[in-house]
C-alpha cells in the first residue's frame, strides 16, 4: 500500500507513530495489495488504507483458522477462558488508547465510546465465569427410566464468521466473538470496512492474552466481495446490520445449509405513561436518542407520551435537547458527535425534510451544522409527523426522533407495536409493576423500563435480539453461547434393544410397551 500521510487528527488521537500501518499489516493478502482509504468522520481526511481482500484472501484466511480450531478446541475450557479474562483485562489496561481509536474512527463522543470499551471486558468475565457450567455435558431424562440413560454434550461448530458495523466496531465485533471463542470455535472477522482498524487492535490484544495465532483472522474490504466469501466457507455466521443486507445474509447462510444470527434494524418505541415523571424520561430519551449522534440500532426514534402529559414532556426534553453540545474533541466535554458519512448525514437530512414537507414541526435542530464538522447533524425533536412519512416508518439511524401524544396505555402500546421491526423498547412509569405488564404486551426482544436500553444491554445474562424485520437469534446470556455449538445426543440401553426379546410375541410386546407409557406419563405429571 502507499504511504499515507499522516493527519493532524491522529495525532491529536494520541496514537504513536505508524499505528495504523501497524495494524492494517496484520492481515494477510495474497498477489497484489490493494487498498481501500478509511477515513476519519471529524475531518473527512484519509487516516490510513486497508487491504481490499479478495475471495482467496478469504479462503486462506478460513483455512488458517480451520487448522488451528481444533487443538483450541481440545484445551480445557477453563483454559479457554483464562485467555478471555487476560484479554478483558488487557482491554481495560489499554481503554484511553481503546477510546481514541473508536473516536478518530467513528466521529463519536467520547462518553459514548465509553460504553464499548467497558462492555468488552465485562461480557469477558460473564463468559469465563458461566461458559464452563454451560459447555458441561448434560445428563436428560431417558426412554424408559432405569433401563436407558442419556447424556448431550457440546462440540464446537468449527469457525465462526463475524461481520460487523460500523456504529460500534468494538463492541459488536468483541461481543459475539468472545463466546464463539470460549465455546472452542475460530473466528474470522470482517470489520466494516470504515472502522477496521479497531478491529484489528482487539485481534493484537488477544494475541497477547494467548490467544493463538490464526485462530481470530480479521479480513477487511468490500462487503460484496468479502461477505459472500466468508459465508461460503465459515460454519455459521454471526451478522449485525441492515435489515436488507440481513436477508441477503440469511438467504446465503441457508443455501449453505449453515446457522446464522442476525441483530438487525429498528424502529425503536418510548412510551411515556400518565404517572411517569417527565423530567426523568425527558433525560432517557436525551440518552437513548442522541448517544453516537442517533447511530444506535437500539435507540428509541418513536416516542409515544401520554396526552396528559405531553406538553409537560415536550418541554423538558426540548429544553434538555437545545442544551447539548456539539464537538469533536477527544474528551469528556462534547455531548454528541459526528455521523459516519456523507451518505449516512443525506439520510437524516432527507428523513427530516421529507418530514417537514409532509406537515411535521421542528422544536428543536434540524440542522446540518458543518460549521462543528463535516458530518455533524443537530439533535432534532419532530412533531406533527405524518404516520406514513420515512421518517415514521424507515430506520432513520441519526439524531432524529419523533413525539406524539396518544389517549391511553392501550393506544401507545398499539403504536408502539405498529412496525415491522421489534428490536428494543422502553417504558417509563412511576409504577414499576404496571410498566413491566406494560413491557410484556411490546413485540421487541428487549424492553427497558425506566431506562432506555442500557439497562437491557448491560444484563449481558439476558439475551438480546429482535421480533420481527430486527432479526433472528440472540446474543449475550446462555443463548448467546449455545448458537455456536453442535448438540450431540448419546443414548445408552442398558438392556439391549429396545425390540421384543426372541420368542416373544409382538402382541405381548406392544400390550407391555402400552402399559410401561401410561405409568411413564402418570410418573412425569407426578415429577412435575
């Protein structure tokens, strides 16, 4: 690749000399090197280049993965996880430099980086902590009690495919990589291709934590050529994205005959009862609209308030809106930061003047503010918005929510349900009791109450995905670990055959058989 020259904003990021170079040398191409340039949101400046992988860049990448999975396999799976543990802790040791990574690749606040780098070694320790108990074969009820016994257990499914956001390149990547690894599996990661270089500086840590080489591949490049590679040659593909590219994802993994998970995208609602106090949901809906500048699959875009209290509601949060900051420096100071991308700043711009074209009032930004920088959009708050416009219906995935006043309960849970999509909701009441019955009658996978989706997220015992357009499968918890396993039943007679003996009647077989069900089925309502 040709030498790149070396932006201001790097080294205001505080990365060392020839970081970047660094790191995009580790992975491995094959012929000629291509490149793609990645770069920097804040400034709309090339801070580095990539390889641009190729399909046999991808099958080499698999293949050295395939080789090193199954001695990892075979190690102790406390082991395994002794090696998650270090890598945690060498992610914390490392979170300022960590923190200035995401920052100079995404254009986030610094605050809102914060939740990535302390979510990777958390989701570490739960899974070095419970993995084990889960990786554990089981004992299960056999046929016919005392005559038969079965046990299951667990083998890897071999590699794992990650493809991965940008919106939160570590996190995503780190969190459905963490248990692929602990369950004895190899990963091959494809980082979209603007944040790539985060990935590759988690994949250095977990080298240094033990992790062996090769068993954790980063391939970077176009998700055209690099995505359909990787899933025709990976056990089972772990994909967080766009409903769209999710289908398309779905749709290869299944000619392929392999497993996959998608955590797709959202139209999340907020529903704001009667009883809830305004001022505290006003600061939810602050925190789960606007952090990373709206870019958040979990973010509430809908809000839906009591019309009791609306007004009040308005008022608090347009209020607590028009006071956030807008910056870029890589500090605590800045409330919100930048979009990815051009692209991504056309689709808010659009979604809002579309809106706005179709009767809707702005009560706060509305702005595209290139004055702070490139990609810079203002938190905006829309009312008046027509059901059927974009931006009531489509994922906007920008600093853009909409507020409606509806009658009762029942009316904000009919619209909160009223989407194709179902991936995370919140509840906000006084009464914790009500706003959890309220919380079951929402299709989405995760309802927070009185908190708009840390709550949820953080419960990394829980697991999380969507109803509906928001996908399939689920990471964090038990569930999250065991989709990356092969259940293996093994089935023990100790008898023999299950068949009638020689010389005995087939009659008096089955009239036996008849008899040994109905004291089975009396037993099992007796045992439950």
């Amino acid at each position: 690749m040709s030498p790149v020259a070396t932006p201001p904003i790097v080294e205001e990021a505080r990365l060392s000399s020839g970081r970047l170079e660094t790191l995009a040398d580790r992975v491995e191409t094959t012929g000629g090197r291509e490149s793609i340039p990645v770069r920097a949101p804040a400034v709309d400046e090339v801070i580095g280049e990539i390889p641009a992988c190729t399909a046999t860049d991808v099958e080499a990448a698999v293949s050295r993965a395939r080789s090193v999975q199954p001695s990892w396999a075979n190690r102790d799976v406390e082991d395994r996880a002794a090696v998650l543990e270090r890598f945690g802790d060498l992610v914390f040791e490392h979170r300022e430099t960590l923190l200035d990574l995401v920052q100079l690749e995404t254009g986030k606040a610094r605050g809102h980086a914060v939740e990535e780098v302390l979510d990777v070694p958390l989701t570490c320790s739960y899974y070095a902590d419970v993995g084990p108990g889960q990786l554990a074969e089981e004992r299960r009820r056999g046929a016919i009690p005392l005559a038969t016994d079965v046990r299951v257990n667990y083998d890897p499914v071999g590699v794992v495919g990650i493809i991965s956001p940008w919106n939160y390149p570590l996190t995503l990547a780190m969190t459905d990589a963490i248990p692929a690894l602990l369950a004895g599996n190899a990963v091959v990661c494809k980082p979209d291709a603007k944040t790539p270089f985060v990935a590759l500086a988690l994949a250095d840590l977990l080298q240094k934590a033990g992790l062996p080489p090769g068993l954790l591949e980063v391939v970077t490049g176009e998700g055209s050529v690099v995505g359909p590679a990787l899933i025709d040659r990976v056990d089972y593909v772990a994909f967080t994205g766009s409903t769209e590219t999710g289908r398309t994802v779905a749709e290869r993994a299944g000619r392929n005959l392999i497993d996959c998970s998608l955590e797709l995208g959202g139209k999340n609602p907020m529903v704001v009862l009667a009883d809830a106090d305004v001022e505290t949901a006003a600061r939810g809906a602050i925190q789960g609209a606007f952090t990373n500048a709206g870019q958040l699959c979990l973010a509430p875009e809908r809000i839906y308030v009591d019309e009791s209290r609306y007004d009040e509601f308005l008022d608090a949060f347009v209020g607590a809106t028009r006071s956030l900051s807008l910056d870029l420096a890589f500090d605590y100071g800045p409330d919100v930061g930048s979009l990815i991308d051009a692209d991504q700043l056309e689709r808010v711009q659009s979604h809002v003047e579309d809106a706005v074209a179709d009767g809707a009032s702005v009560l706060s930004g509305g702005r595209h503010r290139p004055d702070v920088g490139p990609f810079v959009y203002e938190p905006t708050i829309l009312t008046d918005v027509d059901p059927d416009s974009r931006v009531a219906c489509e994922e906007t995935f920008g600093p853009v929510v909409s507020v409606t006043p509806v009658s009762d309960t029942e009316a904000a849970i009919e619209a909160a349900n009223d989407s194709p999509y179902g991936l995370n909701a919140s509840v906000w009441t006084a009464d914790r009791e009500r706003g959890r019955a309220v919380a079951d009658e929402i299709d989405c996978g995760t309802v927070c109450v009185n908190d708009a989706y840390t709550a949820g997220w953080a419960a990394v015992d829980a697991p999380m995905g969507g109803f509906g357009d928001s996908g399939l499968g689920r990471r964090h918890g038990s569930e999250g670990l065991r989709r990356y396993l092969e259940a293996r039943t093994v089935a023990t007679s100790k008898v023999g055959p299950l068949a009638p003996p020689p010389g005995v009647p087939t009659s008096w077989f089955v009239r036996g058989l008849t008899a040994l069900t109905r004291v089975q089925r009396r037993l099992q309502g007796w045992l439950r």
